[in-house]
C-alpha cells in the first residue's frame, strides 16, 4: 500500500506550480504583420443602383471586417456602405427601403467607439420649389450593433465632422462654426475663440481625441469673403484654444498618434506637433491625408513630386517612406483612408466611361 505525501508537502508542490506559472505566463498569439510593400491589392467599385453620383468621401472602421465609408448620393438612398470582410454592401437606412430614416438626408462623417457604438453626422435638407430655395439642419445617427437610429435632435446647421475620446465624451461640428459636446447624455453647446465673419462659409473638418489627450479640430475659417485660413485647434483645460493657422489648403488632414503627438498634413508639406509646438517634417511636397496606428507605422496620401501622380500613398516604417505600387487607375482620386495595422483601406471617386460619379476602395492586406 503507497503512502500518501503529507499534506505539506502538497501544499509546497501546489504554491510551486502557481510560481511557476506566474513567472511563466502564456504569452497571447501573435499576428505576423505583413511588410505593406509585399501586401496583395484589391479594388472594389461602389455604386448605387441606378444612381448618377455615389460619391462616398469619408471611411472608418471598428475592426477591418467591419468598416463604413459615408458621402453623398442624388439620391434617397446609398449614403452608407459597410463591408463585413468580404462584401461591400449599401446600408438601408432611409425609410423606403426599411430604415429608420425618412426624408432627404446627406452623411458627412463617421466615427465609433467599437463595433456597437458607432455615430455618423450629417444633414437633412428641404428644398423651397416655389422660392428655388435650399434649407439644411443638422443630423445625428448611432448604430447599437443591431440597428441605426435617429436618438437626438439638434435644431442647427448641417454637421460635417465628429470625434473624441470614448462614448461619453466626444464632439460634433459643422457650417458657421458650431459645435456641441456630448457627455453621455444629450449635446450641449460649445465655443471657439474664432470671430466669424457674416456671410462666409465656416466648417469644421475634423474632432480627434483620445483618452486622456487634449482634444483637437481643424476648422476652415474665412478671414474675408474671399479668402481662408485652416485653423488647428486645441481643447485643453476645457476650452479651446487656436493651436496653429494656415493659409487655405496648407492644411488638409491631421492624425493624433498613440504618443498623443498631432500630426497635420497639406499642400506645401507635412508636421508634427509636440507639446503644442510645430515642426516641420516634409516641406515642398502636397499631402492630402494622413492614418496610422503607431508613430512608425502610418501611411501618407499625396501627389508625387517625381511623377506627378495624384494618388500616390507612402508608408511610414519608422526609418523610411517608402513609396507603395498600387493598381489603381491614374483617373482615380484618393479622399480618405483608414487602417487598423495590418490592412489598409483606400477610398477614391472617379468618373465612369458613361459619366457616372462612383467610390472606389482599394483594400491592401
């Protein structure tokens, strides 16, 4: 007959093994990133049934299986597309064809906080036959996961940008320069220390933030009827501040990095912001947009200063821009991209042999 080892001895064994394995612990799989120079490129056309201009210019996404481009169509319809990691498809979101959206809408921007949090801004608009008149207000639309609603209201303008830290604490803004904060609960009004000048065209473009960073905007802001500078604004202390301003198109796109350092990019060069002070990266070279997820792992849209082609795109390595060789069309033109790591989603518009205005995606992975 064995004996049994003493309880002790058990207890000694036990506490052991949980040593051990703390010391040890099992390190989560990791995902073997492919060099964006080797990727595999595909190029996905959208466009609306039986529309003339399906003109998608903004694109976001929760995960790369699950990513949105918004923008414009003639029509009721076709203002939305997802793709789910294979298809791009049309979200139904008028009433007409089973939404819960009725009347003439118009999506200006996206953006989320996961794949069950996720906010689009825009517009309605009512049209005066009897006076050839137009009338915009502002539109908020939240998807749950499950469906798309309408769940508040703001008696403005039309919105065209959106974005912030989480769920509870993020921005809205649009033409004449307003701007409302949500904290979870409903909009409130908030303000810039920008003048407006009466009868020019203030819009936001872009709110970026993340947690426990400064919040930031680009505005463009008129400074005579016939003229503008972009403007580089900065929430900090809870107000905002103008960061930095530039003359017209100087400044088209910014990108907050992980390190909460901003990066800005524009037709006569390429920044980065620390500690609210601005160095200049590139200069000489026109920058439409910037998206990345780390300081040495972005990618750069732009007209190449040796070929002269439009659509170029560049990726970031930390050491190197390297110029990427897409197959994309030379008539077609870059508007906006995303990118979680791993795959790169370029949205474009070009023009059909027939005259049709279509979105262009081209997916690398």
């Amino acid at each position: 007959m064995k004996a049994n080892p003493p309880k002790s001895i058990k207890l000694f064994l036990l506490l052991s093994a949980i040593f051990i394995f703390a010391c040890n612990p099992v390190e989560p799989e990791k995902v073997d990133k492919v060099d964006p120079l080797e990727f595999t490129w595909t190029t996905d056309t959208l466009a609306y049934p039986d529309s003339y201009q399906t003109y998608l210019y903004r694109i976001w996404g929760a995960s790369s299986d699950d990513v949105y481009a918004v923008g414009h169509n003639e029509r009721g319809y076709g203002k939305m597309f997802h793709f789910e990691g294979t298809l791009w498809e049309p979200v139904e979101l008028h009433a007409g064809h089973g939404g819960p959206i009725a009347g003439a809408i118009g999506i200006d921007d996206i953006t989320g906080f996961g794949s069950n949090q996720i906010w689009a801004v825009g517009y309605r608009f009512f049209r005066n036959f009897a006076t050839s008149t137009r009338t915009d207000s502002a539109m908020i639309l939240y998807f749950d996961g499950v469906e798309w609603s309408e769940p508040y209201t703001i008696h403005d303008v039309k919105l065209t940008a959106i974005g912030g830290r989480n769920a509870d604490d993020f921005w809205v803004g649009g033409l004449d320069g307003i701007i409302y904060h949500f904290d979870g609960t409903g909009f409130e009004p908030d303000s810039i220390p920008v003048s407006l000048v009466s009868g020019t065209y203030f819009q936001f473009r872009q709110f970026l933030a993340q947690e426990n960073s400064n919040g930031y905007a680009l505005l463009r802001a008129p400074i005579s009827p016939i003229s503008y500078e972009m403007k580089v604004l900065e929430y900090k202390a809870d107000r905002w501040r103008v960061l930095d301003s530039f003359v017209g198109l100087s400044m088209i796109d910014l990108w907050l990095s992980p390190q909460n350092n901003l990066y800005g990019t524009g037709m006569v060069g390429f920044y980065r912001w620390e500690d609210g002070v601005r160095a200049t990266l590139m200069d000489s070279i026109a920058l439409s947009n910037i998206a990345g997820t780390e300081e040495d792992d972005f990618y750069l849209i732009g007209w190449d200063p040796v070929t002269l082609i439009r659509n170029a795109v560049w990726h970031y390595n930390g050491s190197s821009y390297r110029r990427l060789t897409l197959p994309i069309d030379e008539n077609i033109r870059l508007l906006d991209l995303w990118t979680e790591g791993t795959e790169v989603f370029l949205l474009g518009a070009t023009i059909t042999s027939d005259g049709r205005q279509v979105t262009t995606i081209t997916h690398g992975r």
